[in-house]
C-alpha cells in the first residue's frame, strides 16, 4: 500500500538556526495523497508525529493531496507549502487554512536538516520538486514515474519545453537518488533522467516526421505516431502531440507551410474520428462511457484554452 511518501525526522540537533529558513518544524509529509479507505490509517500517523508538522505538496491532483483534509484536521497547525498555481486548483473542502507559498529556491528545515524548493514546471504549471541537501536526493513528484514516461497536464499548464528544462535542471543538480511519487526510488538518477529526455525527442521525430509526411489534423498525427497503441489512450496521446507540436514550434523545426493553429483547431474532428474508431474497436466497448465523458471534458478544457491563447494574441497584437 502506498499511502503516501513520509519522511519524520525526530529529535535531530538544530545546528541551522532559523534565518532564511520559509519553515522550520520536525517533522515533514510529502503529497498526503492517499484513497478514502486509508485515512484512518493516515490520521493514525499524523497523531503519532511531532506537532511541529510541516506539509509539502509537489502539485494539485488528486492523488498527491487526497488526505490533506485529515492532516488538517487532525493537526491544525500544520504548515503547509505549495505553489501559489497549486493552492488555486486546491479545493476549501482539502485544505482551508492558510499556506506558505514557494516557487523555488526556498529552504525548509525538518529536525536539522535542510531541503531546498525546486521549481519543476513541466507536469503542471505549479509543479515543484523538494532537494534534500545532505543526502542529495531529489523528491521529484510526478515529473518522474517508477514505469513508462509521465503525461502532462495540458488543462494544468503543462507544457512540454518547461518539462524539457526542468529535466535539464535536474541534471545539473546531479542527485544521488530520485524520489518519485509513483514507483520506487532510482538509484541511476543521470540514467532515468537521460532516457526520458531521448525517449521524448524520439516522439517528436516521429510527429515531425508525420507532418513533413502530409499530416495536417491530430487525428492524422496520432493514427500516424500511435498507430499500435490502444485506441483508449489516444485522448492522453493527443493532448501530448499538442504540447510536442508546441514544442517543435518554438524551436522552429515544422514545415513553413504547417499551421499550428489550424492543428488546435481539429480537437472537434479528432473526437468524432477517434468514438468511430473506439466503436469499431472491440477491446474498449466496455469502456466507452467514461472514454467519452474523458474525451468531452478534454475537448472542452482544450477549447477554453485555445480560446484563452487567441485572447492573449489578440492583445498582444494591439499592444504593438
């Protein structure tokens, strides 16, 4: 059962003191996330630890603060750190109180050691990672997974190039272990890191290669990139060919004649071509009620989203 990851550090010497430090207690909790049926015994552990309880959420989603409801009311004086994107998307019903913002390079000290704030944007727009400084080991929530590569959240900010740097920071740091909040902890940190970069950059040859092929549309792109890949996962594919193709914009590697625009555009036409596909296909008929209130919820957030990018060209362009 993994409940959430929890590190206490109790009865250690405070040889830091308490200047530059944004919080300071004796204990710490990383992404309470754990499912209903485990917060008692989430409640029974918040009892059993120092009062002086410091609470860090790496971003919003479910599975990361789930059980921030039961800290809060099992020990009101918490503190509680997370991005300011983080805490909009946080519900009153999870967690009420009030919060010490972080957007990187803050220090916290847990029982005398010291671990210092990563800005990590990529997952999400308030994603944050958390460096313990002796140990040089790097809690990188869900930038990194024990299996497979992590989906970023197009509805959340996720953005692909701002994976691609965080990757690249993270290499820098050259951590001994990386702490994800899925799978267990990898000892070849430089390894996992390294991989995840070519694993990406080979996708993107191939939605480049697609489009150079004649590829307009997404659902083009992704029949094309994903052709062996399951029909139920092409919602999750084509939110990331949307962020892949961003990315291959900003670095100027599409076609002249490709237009971006005209792809986020298509998001209508993908999802009536991708229920066809999914009724033709055996393997998901069983599935296809929550596939399509998935797929709605995506179009619908994927719309509002370009509609909000439109606006913002729009005034830049009045701007100058």
């Amino acid at each position: 059962m993994e409940l959430c990851k929890l590190k206490a550090f109790k009865n250690a010497q405070d040889t830091f003191g308490d200047c530059g430090f944004v919080a300071h207690g004796d204990a710490l909790i990383v992404d309470p996330g754990c499912r209903r049926e485990y917060h008692e015994e989430l409640k029974q552990i918040v009892a059993s630890l120092p009062k002086k309880l410091i609470v860090f959420v790496t971003h919003h989603h479910r599975d990361r603060v789930d059980g921030l409801s039961v800290i809060q009311k099992c020990n009101p004086n918490a503190t509680l750190l997370a991005h300011e994107n983080t805490m909009r998307r946080i519900g009153k019903g999870d967690w009420s109180l009030g919060y010490t913002s972080v957007s990187g390079g803050e220090d916290i000290l847990v029982g005398g050691q010291r671990l210092t704030v990563i800005f990590a944007p990529g997952h999400t727009d308030g994603h944050v990672a958390l460096l313990d400084v002796s140990a040089n080991s790097l809690i990188v929530g869900d930038h990194c997974v024990g299996q497979g590569s992590a989906a970023l959240d197009i509805t959340s900010g996720g953005n692909m190039t701002e994976y691609f740097q965080t990757t690249f920071n993270f290499l820098k740091l050259s951590p001994h272990t990386l702490i994800p909040m899925h799978g267990r902890v990898n000892m070849w940190p430089k390894n996992l890191l390294c991989g995840y970069l070519k694993n990406r950059r080979s996708r993107e040859a191939s939605i480049l290669k697609a489009i150079e092929n004649g590829a307009e549309t997404l659902f083009d792109i992704v029949a094309n990139v994903y052709s062996g890949v399951d029909h139920s996962f092409w919602i999750a594919a084509a939110s990331n060919v949307k962020l892949r193709v961003d990315h291959l914009d900003q670095q100027k590697k599409l076609p002249e004649e490709f237009s971006v625009q005209k792809l986020h555009r298509t998001w209508a036409p993908f999802f009536v071509r991708w229920t066809c596909a999914c009724l033709r296909s055996r393997c998901v008929k069983l599935k296809m009620p929550s596939l399509l209130i998935t797929g709605t919820l995506v179009g619908i957030a994927w719309y509002l989203l370009d509609k909000k990018h439109a606006l913002i060209r729009v005034q830049k362009g009045k701007r100058t």
